[in-house]
C-alpha cells in the first residue's frame, strides 16, 4: 500500500497512547492508591453511573465493530444493521432479569453466584476456567483488528502492535485497577466515535449526500433487510440477527463477568440498572454509525469504480475502511486519530478482559487458598502479579488468531458465541430451573462448551455456503489491464479463426462492456450454493446461533443429568437465588394462579416495600426458609462461609 503515516499522524496516534497510559498512573497516585483488593478489583464500589455505562459498552463494541461491521455492510450489505435491535433487547432482558439478582449479591466474580446456588466449589470453578479461555480467545482477536489497520496505512507490521497493545493495557490496569480501566474506557469511547464520525461525514459528503448513497448501495443490490428464511444455515435472517442476537448478548451484558464487575461497582441497584439500560442508546449509536460508514464507503468506490480489494490495494476486507482513511482523510493527524480509535477499542476490551480474569483467578482460585491473617499487601502483590501474567497470555492468544479468515466480526462472534452460550447456560440453568443440580450443571456446560467450540472450529475448516455480492472492478488498473490483455488476445484470435475468438474472449468483453457501459448498473446478487451432507452440515449453521446452541445443550444435558443423579427439590432452592422469569416478563398478561404454577415449586412470598435507592415500589421475593444473612464485604473474604443474600427482584 502506498499510503503512510505522516509525522503529524504518528505524533497523534502516540499521545492518544501515553494518554491512556497516564490515566492509569493518575489513579495509582490518588484516592486509595490501590493499596487494596477492594479497591484494585472493584473502585470500592464508589464510582459513577456515566463512566460505569460507557465502560459496559465499549468492553463489548470495540475495533471488531469499527472495522468488522463496515467491512460486513461494504462485502454483504445492509442486512447486519438488524443486529441492533437484538443487542437492544437485550440490554433491556438484562436489566430486567439479571441486575436485580447479581447485584444484591455484592459479588467480585460472578462466579460466586454458582457455588452460591448449586453448593459446589467445582461448579464454581468450571465457570471460572470457560470465561478465562473465552476471554483470552476473544483478546487475540480483537487485538488482531486494530494491528491489521496499522498496517494497512503504514506499513507498520502486525507482531509490534501486538506487544504495544498488549504492553499498554497490561501497564495502565496494574497501575491503577478498575477505576483506571473505566476512566480510560470513557476516554477512548470518545476517540473512537470522532473516528466513526469523520469517516461517515467524509464519505457521505464525497458521493453527495445520503440519499445518494443509499441509490448507489441500492443498484449494487446491497438493501436488504427482510430475509425472513427460517433455515438456521442461513447467515444472516432476521430470525438470527433479531432472536439469534438477543439471546447472545443477554447474557454477555447481563451475566458476564465485564459486565456484573461494573455495575457492582456502583452504590446502588436503582444506579446498576440505569448504567445498564443505558447501553441501549450506547449500543444504537455505535452499530448505526459503524454500519453507515460501511454503505457510505461502498457507495464512494462504487462511484469511483474500483474496489480496493478487487484491485489488490488491500489484502482483505478488514482493511478497506483504514484504507479509505488513508486515501481520503489525509489531513495532517486525522489518520492518527482514526487508527488511535481502533487501538483504544482494543484496549478498552482488552483491559475489561484484563481485569475480569484477574477478578475471577483471585477471588475463585487463589482467595480461598490465601491465609485469613495474611496482610493486604499480599493480596494486592498476588492480584499484580496476576495483570503481568494474563497481559502476556494475552499478548500470545493475538500471535495464535493473527491468520484468522473471513471478517474479525465473524470470527469474534462466533468464537465468543461458543464460549457464551456455555457459560450462560450454566448461570441460566441454575436460575431459571429449581431442579438443576452441581452435577448436571457441570456435564451439561462442559458438554456445551466442547460441542460448541468444535462447530466454531469446524467453520474455518470446511467450506459452507459462500455469499458473494458485486463490487466495482471497471475503473481498477487491474482489471484494465487483463482487458488490455484480452483484447491483444483477441486480435491475435481473430487473425486465425473467428470462431477460437468468440470461444475465448466473448465472456471477458460481455462482462467488461456491461460494467463500462454503465457503472452503475443494478447487477444481481450470487450465492453460490454447496452441497452439504454429514459434518458440512452441522458447520454450515449461522454463527449468530451458536450461543443459542451452546445454551440448549446446557438445559437438557444439564437437566437430563440432575433428574438421573437426583434432582434439586425446588423446595430446599433459595428463591433469592432464582429469576422467577414469568414474574418478571409477563407479570402484566398472566393470572396469578399461572404465574405461581410457572414457578416450578420454588415458594415465593410477595411484599411491596420501597426501594431505597430510588422510591419506586417493588415486589421483593422472600424465601419461607431461615436463611443467615451476613454483610457481604465479609462474605467477600472467606469463599466457604458464602452466605445466600436476600434481595429485591421485581420492579412492579
């Protein structure tokens, strides 16, 4: 690529860097100073709801979606825009279902929660060890993102922005914890939309308007929304952006470690559910602004008539919006600033990861082993020591995903999509179904997670269905010259026989006239089909299922196992510890009788009592049983004397 980096855009690029990295210095020097665990691991639970928020959704909408979902609207269209509504609803299922739960809990690691409910450290541990192999999988990945656009524009190689990535992100969270992650997220969120936005207005502006830019994207037959096909193989439908995506990301904002992490972090439930729910405007903003920068750049080549990848300008479709950047936001430090975005979205994913599994590693596998009377700088040396050792696995998982095919936001997804619809099985089984018990809870995630990996691995191994859609190739030098080439075949043809010359060269002339003729001409969308039988057929299934898939198989081996060892009776199940989900969805439409009898047994006593937080009445689910409460910064501290906290559920 022939586009660099100037002075101005490295000087740019560098300070948004060393910023991010004295934010987290700024923090190792005030308030605590992270002398503790508490505050290291979880902001003492002081901090904002604003940056608690924004933190959320730049953990999840990172440099995947600055460069995935423009890439997925330029190569396939606009169909990916649906997913917005999936990620919406399910911010608001989260909020709903799972803030009122994990929130009372007080919990460092969610993980917590299961040996809370299925009394089993090894239940515990097994959501502990999924969510480390899945956080590290998805840190390679996006850290490859952002490296892949560096070099696009500069030429600067892939494995140096590896390291600088991972270098800095492990610097700024050993210095200064949750609350410099936070902080740091907010400053990069703001970086990355001016990114998005600049990139939007320019090529926008260049075709002439968005109303031009949706007549382009609409002749190159790239509108399309509607597919209603209920086949599951098929890659995109509503049905898989929609339901697919909802039930992917309920649990990630709802019951992820990232997640649960921050909005415990704040001072109140009322305060946890607005930082929630305001992800749905987060979430709308960013995927809209990251799609429209797709079409718009299409509809710029389309009207210059040449592909950048079609004319080997770039070697895949992940780079083709830095590409642009290059090319037509040249001003001096405006490319800087775009790929100074991708890194911050990386490494505000990054330290999220960071951070969650240096959470979960202490509190569920070093904690319980740590001696009560051992001082807290101990503590805080053994959590330390964790960042350093989990940013170079970090920094290795990005070297193992760099040959990744297809586009990072397919691969991100399906790969976290595998992890999460185990891990969300497991945290849903326990609190939907009362009779789920340690054993099924184990075979039916291990099972889940190990089926589900096994088809995400198997999809870049076997061919499935390929979509292809048109792109601009008349004007590009490339394609010129095997014209040129063609046409010198064709003189030569003809001196020695018409009909060699018809045989030859009429499909090269026909395709290349109808493109010259016309550059703008509707051509008709390609899927070439593949005939699929065995295993082709199992990996052919749309990524946007997996963690419906994983999830399914959680349920029933998770249930046909407990049933077989001996059920949980609903009973002896503390209702705190359960999401009466009729309860909460359809408390409006059901009578009473159908409600109590939806709740499987589980004996639930209903009080209104006032919030606290927030004055707004509430249905609090009490358990008939005595059960001993104790303060949860206690039960914090010795992970075998976890105590089963009551709590507000249902906000009437």
């Amino acid at each position: 690529m022939e586009h660099q980096f100037s002075v101005a855009d490295w000087a740019v690029f560098v300070s948004i860097l060393v910023i991010s990295a004295c934010i987290g210095i700024y923090h190792a020097l005030t308030g605590g100073k992270q002398k503790t665990t508490k505050e290291f691991l979880m902001g003492n639970r002081e901090m904002s709801c604003l940056p608690v928020a924004v933190s959320i959704l730049v953990s999840f909408q990172s440099a995947i979606l600055i460069l995935g979902a423009p890439a997925e609207m330029y190569t396939k269209g606009t169909q990916y825009f649906l997913y917005v509504f999936g990620q919406m609803w399910a911010v608001v299922m989260a909020t709903i279902l799972f803030v009122p739960l994990f929130y009372p809990l007080k919990m460092t690691s969610m993980y917590q929660y299961l040996e809370m409910r299925y009394n089993s450290r090894a239940a515990r541990l097994t959501g502990t060890i999924i969510n480390n192999l899945s956080m590290l999988i998805y840190t390679g990945i996006a850290s490859f993102a952002p490296s892949t656009a560096l070099q696009a524009v500069s030429g600067f190689p892939q494995w140096a922005s590896f390291i600088i990535i991972g270098c800095i992100c492990t610097f700024y969270t050993f210095m200064g914890g949750l609350k410099a992650v936070i902080w740091v997220d907010v400053f990069q969120a703001l970086i990355m939309v001016a990114g998005i936005l600049a990139i939007v207005i320019r090529a926008t502006l260049d075709v002439g308007g968005f109303d031009r830019v949706w007549e382009i994207n609409s002749k190159w037959n790239r509108i399309d929304f509607w597919n209603f096909d209920p086949d599951p193989t098929v890659r995109h439908t509503f049905w898989a952006l929609v339901i697919g995506g909802m039930i992917n990301w309920t649990g990630t904002y709802g019951a992820s470690q990232s997640s649960i992490q921050r909005f415990s972090a704040l001072s109140s439930l009322n305060e946890a559910r607005k930082a929630v729910m305001m992800n749905c405007v987060g979430v709308f903003v960013m995927i809209t602004m990251s799609c429209v920068a797709g079409i718009s750049v299409f509809a710029y080549y389309a009207d210059k008539g040449c592909d950048p990848l079609a004319n080997n300008d770039i070697k895949n479709s992940n780079q083709i919006i830095p590409y642009f950047v290059s090319e037509m936001l040249g001003f001096p430090g405006i490319p800087g600033l775009f790929i100074a975005g991708l890194f911050c979205g990386a490494l505000s994913t990054l330290s999220s990861n960071l951070s969650s599994m240096v959470a979960v590693t202490y509190e569920d596998m070093i904690k319980p082993c740590i001696n009560p009377s051992r001082p807290e700088i101990v503590r805080m040396r053994i959590t330390k020591l964790l960042v350093l050792i989990y940013g170079v696995l970090g920094i290795l998982a990005t070297f193992l995903f760099r040959n990744l095919k297809g586009t990072v936001l397919q691969a991100s997804l399906s790969f976290m999509g595998a992890a999460g619809g185990a891990l969300n099985g497991l945290i849903m089984l326990g609190a939907f179904f009362p009779w789920a018990n340690s054993k099924g809870a184990i075979v039916g995630t291990i099972t889940a997670y190990i089926a589900t990996m096994w088809l995400s691995i198997g999809k870049y191994t076997v061919v499935g269905i390929k979509e292809t859609l048109p792109s601009p190739e008349y004007n590009c030098s490339i394609y010129m010259d095997e014209v040129t080439i063609a046409t010198t075949n064709v003189t030569m043809t003809t001196m020695s026989s018409i009909g060699t010359y018809m045989y030859s060269t009429s499909g090269l002339l026909t395709n290349y006239s109808m493109f010259i003729t016309n550059s703008e001409s509707t051509t008709t969308s390609t899927v070439t089909l593949v005939s699929q039988t065995g295993l082709d057929s199992f990996y052919s299934l749309s990524y946007l299922w997996y963690s419906t898939f994983g999830m399914l198989i959680t349920f029933v081996v998770g249930l046909l196992v407990s049933f077989i060892t001996g059920p949980t009776k609903p009973e002896d199940v503390n209702p705190d510890l359960m999401i009466p989900i009729f309860d909460r969805l359809f408390w409006f439409c059901l009578p009473k009788k159908v409600l109590k009898f939806l709740r499987c047994g589980v004996d639930y006593e209903t009080d209104n009592t006032d919030d606290n937080d927030s004055g707004i009445t509430e249905t609090t689910f009490k358990s008939l049983n005595s059960v001993t409460r104790v303060d949860s910064a206690e039960a914090n501290h010795q992970s075998k004397e976890l105590q089963l906290l009551s709590h507000k559920y249902m906000e009437s």
